[in-house]
C-alpha cells in the first residue's frame, strides 16, 4: 500500500510533531507533503523519504512566515497530485485536509482542530474593528472553502473529544476520537540536576497559548519560572518578564526531560485542543495547574493528576497556584494517567482504524 502524509506546514517542533512522527513508524515509507518546509527549522523532518512542499516554497520569505499565506492555502493542497497512492493521511489544523484524491484513493484526516483563526479563535486573531472590516471578504471566502475542504476526507478523526464537538460545531461532521501519542516519558536515565524548585510553562509563544498571563501571575508572586519554547510573543514577552522568570528556548526531548523531572508543576494558562505537554509532565509524576477549558480536561484528573482553575485571569490562576502549595498529590497515580495516551495505544487505535476501513 502506498501512503502519503500531509501535513499543513514544516517549520516548527510541537505537538503535532510528534504525531508525524508516530505515523513514520507505522509507514516510513511514506512522503510528507506539505505548503511550506523550513529545512532550518524542522530538522525532525529528515526522518522522512521525502519531504514535498508546495510551488511557494521556493521563496524562502514563506518558509518561515506561513502566516503570509492563509488566502494561498486552499491552492498550494489542491495543487499536490495523489493520483498514485492508495490512502493519504493529512494531520491538519488548516488547510492540509483540503486536498484532492480520486477514487480508489482512501482519505482519513486526523484534525488538531478546526482551522482556528477561522472559527474557535477568530476574535483572538483578528482585533480590532478596522482589521476585522478589511480581512471580512477573505475570512469568509476562507471558511466557505474550509467547510467544503472538511468533507473531502473519507474519515474524519479528532485529537480529542473537545475538538470532536467543534467538528461538529463547525462542520457539521461526526467523527471518531484518537488521542494523539507520547513519547517522552519517564526514565531513571534523566538527569536530576538540582531541587524541584520552580514552576514550567512548556508551550509555543504565541498570543492563544496565553504565557503573557502566566508572566503576569508569576510577576505578581514572586515565584520562579521557566518558560521552555519559542514562538512570534518571544521578545515581546521577555520585556515584561521579571528576573524570576527564566526563558529556556527550545530544547531537545532529553534536555525537556530534566525540565519536567526537576520543576514543581506544569502551567498551562491555555485552551488547548489536547495538551500533550500536560500528558508529558504528568509521565513525570509532576501536577499540572491549567485553565479548564479544552482537551486538557480529558488529560487531567482533578485533585488527583492537576488542578483545573475557571477562567483565563490573574486572579484565577494565583488561586490555583496557592491552592497546588497547599495540597499534596501521589506521583504514582499521576503517571498511572499519563499511560494512557502511551504511543503504542496510538499506533494501535490507528491501525485497528485502517484495517476496518471498507
């Protein structure tokens, strides 16, 4: 069987990432398509045959500036050609689902979430009644196409059950849930190095992911943290930091894995689709403190694995904090969660998935 992966954009490390790479184990024969490929910037993605990218790809300004090109998406996947492959899987939070196949052609898409600067997080991305005004006539000929792209899939599968209810939302679609997989998981062979002694936000630093309010809580309190990614809020981000709060940059998994081993508790000020840093803290035994909206519910038992805390706003989160200091948590059980978002459950589901296919 020849299969093809597509992917919306190849220029950056997540989430996301990792599920690429869990589905290279289950076809490394398979090539990446996708708009743009940052070589640079994804050097996970060598692991593959082929990486294809779409025509644009050869101006290097969009390689790393994919936000220059959402009126583009629909014709970079369009213009990929699947004529000769048997399934293709596109792991998609844009465009990638909107590509074209033809009979016999099987199509699942395994969907991060319905594109977001188009639906769940439209005010977020555009502020402001003058930008909102201007970008009305492309962000409405965008979700016509985005509603038309979600039903080319012959499957559609969600990452989580929240992100099953916006399929639903906004697509008017069913579909299945598999939960995307971890592989950085607790081993003695990471390194300890020094006490548990601060906080750890592990995330993107864009605006969703919300660290401008972490930053502001930790300000206020005093307390250490440690901010491990990178992201367009960096340095904007920096300057509001005071000198408790420590930006790590991006780190590679073993260099994550001492992070995780050493810190307090996870913070997680976000919505997220699924929250895969909060299934990786807690492989560590460590609490997760993260705002309860989103997939991380269905990551986190409360006042057993985490606390969930209601709303995005400094006084909710320094409740949550104070709350977390004078509470105590069992690692065991914290890890026993985390095993159930294990990679060989991903490959399985997946694989039960393709053979029941019709």
């Amino acid at each position: 069987m020849k299969v093809a992966l597509i992917y919306d954009r190849v220029n950056k490390w997540g989430g996301a990432e990792r599920v690429l790479l869990a589905l290279h184990e289950i076809f490394p024969d398979a090539s990446l398509f996708t708009s743009v490929y940052s070589k640079e910037n994804a050097k996970w993605a060598e692991i593959f045959p082929k990486v294809i990218p779409s025509f644009v790809n050869k101006f290097k300004l969009v390689q790393k500036r994919h936000e220059l090109l959402p009126f583009f998406m629909p014709i970079l996947f369009e213009s990929h050609d699947f004529s000769t492959y048997d399934l293709v899987i596109s792991i998609a939070s844009e465009a990638a689902k909107g590509v074209i196949t033809k009979p016999p052609t099987y199509h699942i898409c395994y969907c991060l979430t319905p594109t977001r600067y188009l639906w769940s997080h439209y005010d977020l991305y555009f502020k402001g009644g003058t930008f909102k005004g201007i970008t009305k006539p492309i962000v409405s000929y965008l979700r016509s196409w985005d509603k038309i792209a979600a039903y080319r899939p012959d499957v559609m599968i969600a990452i989580s059950k929240a992100v099953q209810e916006r399929i639903k939302k906004y697509y008017g679609r069913e579909s299945n849930v598999i939960y995307p997989p971890t592989s950085l998981l607790y081993s003695n062979e990471v390194k300890k190095n020094g006490e548990e002694d601060f906080f750890l936000v592990v995330s993107r630093l864009v605006p969703y992911k919300r660290v401008d309010l972490a930053i502001e809580v930790f300000n206020r309190l005093k307390l250490p943290l440690v901010i491990v990614g990178t992201g367009s809020e960096k340095n904007k981000l920096k300057k509001t930091a005071k000198d408790n709060i420590i930006f790590a940059g991006q780190l590679t998994d073993s260099e994550l894995a001492g992070y995780y081993k050493r810190c307090l508790a996870l913070v997680m000020p976000q919505e997220e689709d699924f929250g895969l840093a909060a299934v990786e803290a807690q492989s560590f035994g460590k609490c997760v403190i993260a705002f309860n909206k989103g997939g991380v519910k269905e990551i986190i038992i409360p006042n057993k694995s985490g606390i969930l805390f209601p709303k995005q706003s400094v006084k909710s989160l320094i409740g949550a904090i104070k709350e977390f200091k004078r509470s105590k948590f069992d690692s065991n059980i914290i890890k026993r969660n985390a095993r159930r978002f294990s990679k060989e459950r991903f490959k399985k589901e997946f694989l039960d998935l393709i053979k029941n296919l019709p």
